[in-house]
C-alpha cells in the first residue's frame, strides 16, 4: 500500500512542505476528502494530518476505510472522538510539549496587554488622542501585577510553562488540576471555583474535552471580582462566550484576553467591539522553533506508523 | 514661610490630591508660573513637583527665586539640569524604584507584542480578516523567545526586573552598563555596540542624559539583524527616531515597542503609521500601586524639605 496521507484540516501549504517531501499528501482543502478527492485514492488513505481542534468523529473515520492514524498538528486532539478511532483501531498522535513555550509566551502576552490596557493604549498614541491631550483612556491606572493573585486552570506543560513566567512578574500563584503535584511550589485549590474565588487573573490552560465546555461561566467569571482578568490559549469551548461578553460589557470583570474561540475563526462581532478584550487568531503555538517541533513529531508519528510501529506521541 | 508648592509639569488632578491634603498647591497647569500665577505667590514658591522628563533648567530656576527643592514624580530627572540646581543649592529628589515593576511590566508587555506581532494580530480577528479566510499577516511565523538572546541595556532597579522577568521565557540575557555587577547571572558586554551585536531583542532601560542621546542609532539598530526588536521604557531621547523609522520600514530590524518618545505627547506620524511598532502613552509607571509608591516618596521629600531637613530620596 502507498504513504499516502490526508490533510484533514485547512493547513497552509508552508506548513505542510516537510510531510509533502516524506509522503503522497492528498490535501481536500478542509473540506471532506469524498467530497473533492477520487473515491479510489480516498480509498487507500492510511493516515491523515488534523488540527486537533477539528471535529473528526466516527461518521468522518468511516468514509475513510483505510485510516489506520489520526496524526494531530499540535499538543491539542479535542476535536477527534477517540473511543470511535479505538473502536476502529485507529491510532491517534500528537505532539506534546512542542510548542509549550510559544503558547505559554502568547498567554503572558495577553495577560499583560488586558491588564495594561494596551489595546487602548496604542490607538490613543496613534491616532493622535495623547498629542492633542484628548481625555485618556488610561486615566485610571490598573493594579499592579507584583502581589497579584493568579489562577492556573490546568498544569500541564503549557500550564508549567506559563506558571514559570508568571512567577517572575512577582505575582503569587495558586493552581487547580485534576492531579495535584507536591513538586511545584504554588497553592493548590480543589476546584476551578476555589481558584477563581482566590485569584483575579484567571489563566486557562486546561485540556479541553467535554468535562470542560463552558466551565468557565457566569459563576466563575463574577469570582475574579471587578479587577479580574480571564486569558484564555486552551480551547474556545472551555469559556462560555455569551457569559463573557455579559460579564465584560457589565464591568463583572476587567477584561479578557483570547486566543481561542468557541467557533474559530468566526468570532462573534458583540465579543470583538468590546474595548476591553485583546484577541489573536490562535497563534499560541505559531513560531518558526515550534512548527519545526511540531513538524518532527508528526512526521516521527506517521514514519512509525508506516513502518508498522506504535505511533512515538501516542495520545494516552 | 508657607508650604507652597508648585506644580511644575502638567499633572492630572487625580495624581497629586494627596498632595493637596498637606501642601498648599499652585497649579500652573504646566505653563510656566509667571505667566499664570501672580508675581507675589511665584515670589513664596519654595518647592516644586515635576515630572522628571520636563525640562527645567537654570532660566526656570531664576524665575522662582524662593526656590529650595525640586521634587521629581518617579524615578527620572533627565528633564532637570542638576548643576544649575546645585549652584543654586536647590535639592533634588525623585521616587528611585518606586515604579520599577511596572515598568518592567510593560517593557515585557512591549516585547511579546512586537515579537508576536500583536498589533497586527488583533485587528485581523476583529476586523473579520480571519473568520473571511484573508490572507493572514502572520503567515510568516516569527523565531520563539526561548533561546532568544536578549539584550538589556542599564542595570538599575528597572533593568534587573526586565532581566528577571525575560530570564522565565527560557531566553539568554547580556547587559551593558557602565558598572559590572559580579552578583549577576548574565552576560557582561563592554559597550552597546557589543551588546547590540549579540542580541537579537535590544530592551533599553537605560538612566537617560546627555550621554545616552541618540545612542540607539542607525548602526546599533543594524547589529540586532533582520528578526532584531528595539524597546524602549526609559527615556526617547536614547533612540534616534528617524534611524528607527527607516530600519523598520527597511526591514533593517523586524519591529519595535516604544513607551517613550523623543518629543512627548508627539510621535511622528511617520512612526505610528508603521505596522511592526507598538506604542504605549509613556504609562510604564502607571499602576495604583506605583503611584501610590511615588507619591509616598514625593511627600516624604517635601516633608523633609519643609522641616529643613535632607530629602529622603535625594538625586546622588
């Protein structure tokens, strides 16, 4: 049987050029691969590339009948149904910790230029608002980050990560996660209601899944208080994002930092027109270092898979 | 002799109320006193507030004859011509390290910015650019912070808690400064130049004076290279705007965050019609809990004065 291997997701062409010159890739363009490909080569396609947040449930595994891989581009695989790959004996892989860092970098960004203000800051200078001594939008100076309380909403390894850098703003840090670890030196809570109680900038670095939707809610966001912040580089699912317009536009809380949406890339227009929100198109993980990584753990994946061996970055 | 006080630059009522609760104030609103206040009252003025980037030279100091001490609010007092109060036995005090988180605060917020290109980001979300499938101006994914070499010129209260603060983003730290400190863990560079052919991020934190003048030229800017970024909390004196406008349209360096400017409140139009810059109306020290820092120092050196004793807080 041929390499032949489907780009699942609508994945820019820059970014596919390293699997294109290990394999046949047969790319649908983000659309269903029946839909646009030859019902024959969909036939013979043995794995295929997703953005983990893509739905790819059993309805789309079995229009592939060859699919032995799901290979996810990222740390993320929410989007695949895994009971219906295990039930299909379909592997899924991903790549773990590669782009940590550069996704823990875009959360301390948003964190700062929510708290800051820089949203507003920036077209004040710009448009000419600070030289003709128009009234500032900044009058009324933030808290400072140093004796900040924040919240961790999961530890994993972009959580690690961004705990690390927000520890050095000299901030204090609590954390909540299913497992708690005796090794990191921050305050656990017991659950994301304790943590939102205590803290006043919620980070959200959670794995999503179906325990998580819309956990972030009304409730959550009304205990960060009226300084409070919420960033968010998970899942767009894991906010509630009708409760967060209500909860910024009504002053619940000080503003919101995204760069994952419920429906991405649409972005609802009553969330993008507030002033105190700072959005990203999910570019958590978009540098040259990271794509390399994640590029090495999909093509390490797939090589393995091909070769009839245990996928190296199984999903667990 | 009565506790007046003038208040030298303009300042927002909101900043100097605490002020007002101990010290009769003569606000000119940031014009010169004799040409708003009456001749008897400019007469009795003993001491002044300024905000340490106004300048006030020996001119300025003749036409308050009364005048005993020059207080600054916040760390700087590049704006004051130290001899001219010297000869005339005027003492001159600041707020040293009052605002020294914040500031690094946003000297982080500028870099992650500039670095991860955020001002482009965010209007490609809210402006639809990324739910309508337009050409992305992040398809070029920029070089990840971790191992990035950072440059951090001045190592003074400011620039030690940039390099804390940059150290947990997993990046490499050299500094320039005229004392080498053996207590720290970076790198030492004998000259900016050096500093500047090193680095890739230059963070200019720097005490601002005649000898700092466009110091950031052409030339410096050259040697950080074609991914370099320039930011800037301390002083805009320190940078030639024209050579930084040219290396970020040329594509000399890839971008640059600004908080200060070599003519406040104007920045060239040139400069903020550029992409690849983010700027921020000079609110590094702009937090509650600096201000309430600053004006702690500026009443302690009042204070002080009024009973004929040394200033607290005193410029060395």
């Amino acid at each position: 049987m041929s390499d032949k291997v489907l780009i699942y997701s609508r994945l820019p062409k820059s970014l596919t050029q390293r699997f294109a010159d290990r394999f046949e890739l047969l790319d649908s363009g983000g659309k269903p691969a029946h839909e646009v490909l030859p019902a024959d080569e969909v036939a013979q396609i043995r794995a295929l590339i997703t953005a983990g947040g893509t739905p790819l449930g059993a309805d789309d595994m079995d229009r592939l009948p060859a699919l032995g891989a799901i290979v996810c581009y990222g740390t993320g695989y929410d989007g695949v149904d895994l009971k219906a790959a295990a039930v299909r004996n379909i592997a899924v892989g991903h790549s773990p910790g590669a782009n940590a860092a550069a996704v823990a970098d875009v959360a301390l960004m948003l964190m700062l230029a929510s708290v800051r203000r820089l949203m507003v800051a920036d077209p004040y200078v710009r448009n000419g608002g600070w030289a003709e001594a128009k009234p500032s939008p900044l009058m009324k100076p933030p808290p400072s980050l140093s004796g900040c309380k924040i919240g961790v909403y999961g530890m994993g390894e972009i959580g690690r990560k961004i705990a690390a850098r927000v520890a050095a703003f000299e901030t204090e840090i609590g954390y909540f996660n299913r497992t708690r670890y005796d090794d990191l030196p921050y305050q656990y809570f017991p659950s994301l209601d304790a943590l939102a109680e205590w803290c006043t900038v919620l980070m959200i670095a959670v794995r999503a899944g179906a325990d998580t939707t819309h956990v972030v809610n009304a409730d959550i966001l009304k205990k960060l208080g009226a300084d409070g912040h919420v960033i968010n580089i998970s899942r767009g699912s894991v906010i509630d994002e009708g409760a967060l317009v209500a909860a910024l536009k009504g002053g619940t809380i000080a503003g919101a930092g995204l760069d994952v949406f419920e429906t991405e890339p649409h972005v609802p227009g009553e969330l993008t027109s507030l002033p105190n929100l700072v959005v990203t198109p999910h570019i958590g993980g978009n540098t040259r270092e990271s794509h390399v990584a994640m590029q090495a753990c999909v093509v390490a994946n797939l090589t393995a898979f091909f070769a009839g061996q245990r996928l190296p970055y199984q999903v667990k």
